[in-house]
C-alpha cells in the first residue's frame, strides 16, 4: 500500500517498529498528546501534530516546507526553521483555522506558490504577498 511513496522500504520498517511501541507502551491505542506520539520512532512534530488533528479532531499546525516557505514568503511569519514557523504561527493566526492551514497550503504549494519559480501571475493572492525571497516567478 506505501509503494507509491517515496523511501517505502524505510517507511514500512518505521509503521512496523511503531506498531510494536504503540503495543508495548500503549496497550495498542495511538496517544493523542504531543508529548507521547513524539516518543514513537521516526515521529516528529508534523507527524505528530497530522495525528492530533487529524485522527483526534485536537489543535495543532502542521508544518512542512509547504507552510514553512509560504508563511514566510507571504510574509506572514519571518522564521529560518519549521520549529520556529510551528511556533509563531500558534502565537498569530487564529486557531480555527488551525486544522486547515496545512491542508490549505499544501496544495498552494504544489499548484501556484513552487518552491523555484512560482506562478505569481496566476496567484490569487498576489496582491497581499510580500514574496520574500522569490527572484524569479513566472
């Protein structure tokens, strides 16, 4: 079922290895706290926080390069980590609209706001974005 993803081999050896931690230390139910889910192997604060909103309905904001590189392209958090983007972005944007920042974002990402080159001309919210750091977009 993970074939399609990249580094399958090393994500399926990671769900086996967190399957028997979540047995072992969790009588087989997945944690919702931050705290517990980032003692499972290979689980980090974006993995952490995808299970607490997703699985569990908590808050928390995702952040992936994605999210990282808008927020601060926008201009809306001025941070160099996705700890520190994670960080600010809990202190300023409104919670509810934290379940769907990432989500939200993703997709920008991957459609209009690229990494290298981002289609400026097509982006509906040009006219508010600061584009820090873009040098050259189509």
């Amino acid at each position: 079922m993970i074939y399609p993803v990249g580094f399958y081999r090393t994500k399926a050896r990671r769900i086996h290895q967190i399957c028997q931690h979540l047995l072992g230390r969790f009588r087989g139910k997945v944690p919702d706290s931050l705290e517990e889910l980032l003692t499972l192997p290979g689980v980090g604060r974006k993995t952490a926080n995808l299970v607490r909103t997703v699985g569990f309905g908590k808050p928390g904001i995702c952040v992936d390069v994605h999210v990282h590189r808008i927020s601060n392209r926008l201009g809306y958090v001025r941070t160099k980590t996705p700890l520190e983007t994670e960080m600010a972005l809990r202190a300023k944007l409104p919670r509810r609209y934290w379940l769907r920042y990432n989500t939200l974002l993703v997709g920008f990402g991957q459609t209009i706001c690229a990494p290298v080159s981002p289609w400026c001309s097509r982006c509906p919210v040009r006219r508010c974005c600061a584009r820090v750091g873009v040098t050259r977009s189509r």
